[in-house]
C-alpha cells in the first residue's frame, strides 16, 4: 500500500463526504479509494469513517487523524518543493474559478507573461458566475466580487472595483435621459438585471451624492446570471447597467455605452481571492494568488472604506 497516496485519499473523502466524489477529484475508480481506505483503516485498526448508503461521516477518531494527515501532506509537498528547487520554479495542476468578464478581459490577456514567468504550472480555469463548491469541485482557489458570505473560507482581498452607470445610446433615444437615478424607477425606464450567485435575486444598487442616498432596483424585462451577457444586453439597448471601470471603459470611448449620473457615488466592488481553510497554500498556488493581485492592482485599487460614507 502507497501510505501517501492512502492519505490523500482518505483526505479527500473527508472534504467531499463521498467516495465517488474523492475518486473523480483524484482520477481514480471508486473501487480503487475505496480500497486504500479500507487498507489504511487495517494498518492502524482503528476505523476512520462512518459508512451508509447516502452519505459518510468521519469518526473521532477519523477527524483527529485527518488533522495530521492534512499537517504530514503539506509537509511532504513543502520538502518536494524544496529539493526540486519548486520555490523558484512552482509547478502543478491548478484549479481556479473567475468570473468571465474578469476572464475575458483581464486575466486571459495577461496569462502568456504569467506562463512565461511560471512554465511548469498547469491551469484548469472554470470561468463562471456561478457559486463554487470548493471542496466539492476540488477548486484550488476562486476569485470572486461583492462581500463573501461563506465565513469558512480563507479570503484575500485584492482591490476594488470602481462601478458606474451606463446605458446604450439606442436605449436612451427610447427612453430618454434620465437626471436622477430615482428616474430609473419610472414606468418608461428599463434596467438589466444581474442574478446573484448567492441569493438568485436581483438585489438595489446603492448610490449617494452630497449626502442623498438612494437605492435603485428598477424594473427589467431581461435578468441574466452571467457578466458578459449582462454587458452584451446593455450594448443592445435592453437597459441600464451598473458597470466595473474595466467593463466599461474602451465601451464609453466607442460611443457603445453613456455614462450616467456622474455626481454619484456607488459603492465599491470588492474583489477576493477566496480558498478552502484546510488546504495547504502551495508555491504555486501562492504565487498565483500574488500574481493575481498584481494584476488588479493596474485595475483596481484598495480603497479605504472609511472614505466611502457620504
């Protein structure tokens, strides 16, 4: 029996309560995880894991071996790295989910100077609004926008993103310019609605000017749940946007999309890197994370939220 590769598996049935799930994350057969389990619970005779037809739960004593078990992998990857000379050179597999205007325009871009600088690390990029499971999905890290809600995650803060309001020139020869954002309540003013993640909802943006403020949901015939088809709706008129800086600029300088309501303020995007509390931040998954950093720093900047109140 490989001890490590026994470890590993019995750690990742732990994360994702499922042997099914641990062998697809590991590229293994179920049959396979499995029986590593089964042998390593008879090497230290003692059980590690609860077993029924819908789910598995660790023992107690299965969690206080998982504790170490996390400790002596994150060891082993730390000595591996150090005798291959990884820390100059981090290489692997790396799991990642984005948003896919954060995607498309900014980190795809900018990947062949990142690749150029790490050639022996291994992208398998989701590019999705979506929640991610990060246990589950066996996603090394994601990196997401708005407040995180799951307190169990490890999070770094890289920026914040600048917001705007926009509409499409064919939009406002329709509907007319509107002077006030509460004028996007009117009857005659659509907006296009963005479905959060988290809730499903189309939720207020918050706006304040000289000491106004004023939330704005406003009516739509169109909500989607996805970045680069919320800016395409806009582009073809269908509403109101509340846009990143990123999203939007090369747009305004086409004459594709009019800023609104310059005097006001939104509330600023912030953006994290977010991560699994129990997993072991390798060299290459750090230097991701810094280099992603870097790059929302020509971006965004991190503001100082106590200079935000109106």
């Amino acid at each position: 029996m490989d001890r490590f590769a026994a470890m590993q598996a019995f750690a990742r049935v732990v994360e994702t309560g499922s042997f099914t799930k641990a062998a697809d994350t590991l590229h293994l057969s179920k049959t396979s995880v499995t029986q590593m389990v089964q042998q390593l619970e008879a090497r230290l005779r003692v059980r590690l894991l609860n077993r029924t037809t819908r789910k598995v739960n660790v023992t107690a004593d299965g969690a206080a071996y998982y504790e170490r078990v996390l400790r002596l992998l994150a060891d082993l990857d730390d000595a591996e790295t150090s005798l291959s000379n990884a820390s100059a050179a981090p290489r692997g597999r790396l799991r990642v989910d984005v948003p896919s205007p954060f995607a498309r325009m900014i980190l795809i871009p900018a990947l062949p100077a990142f690749h150029a600088k790490y050639p022996e690390i291994q992208l398998d990029l989701g590019v999705s609004d979506r929640m991610v499971d990060l246990i589950d999905e066996n996603v090394d890290c994601v990196v997401r926008g708005g407040e995180l809600t799951d307190l169990s995650l490890m999070a770094r803060h890289i920026g914040d993103l600048q917001l705007g309001v926009y509409a499409a020139p064919s939009y406002l020869e329709r509907a007319g310019m509107p002077s006030h954002p509460r004028d996007l309540e009117d009857t005659h003013h659509r907006i296009v609605g963005f479905l959060w993640a988290r809730t499903g909802k189309v939720f207020p943006y918050a706006m304040h000017c000289n000491g106004e403020r004023v939330s704005v949901l406003g009516r739509y015939v169109l909500s989607v749940d996805d970045g680069n088809a919320y800016l395409a709706a806009g582009l073809a008129g269908l509403g109101v946007l509340w846009l990143p800086d990123y999203m939007s600029k090369d747009h305004v300088a086409r004459g594709e999309l009019v800023p609104l309501f310059e005097n006001w303020r939104l509330d600023p995007m912030p953006m994290y890197v977010a991560f699994p509390p129990n997993r072991h931040v390798s060299a290459k998954l750090r230097v991701f994370i810094d280099w992603v950093a870097e790059l929302m720093a020509q971006h965004a900047s991190v503001i100082d939220r106590a200079q935000l109140s109106p």
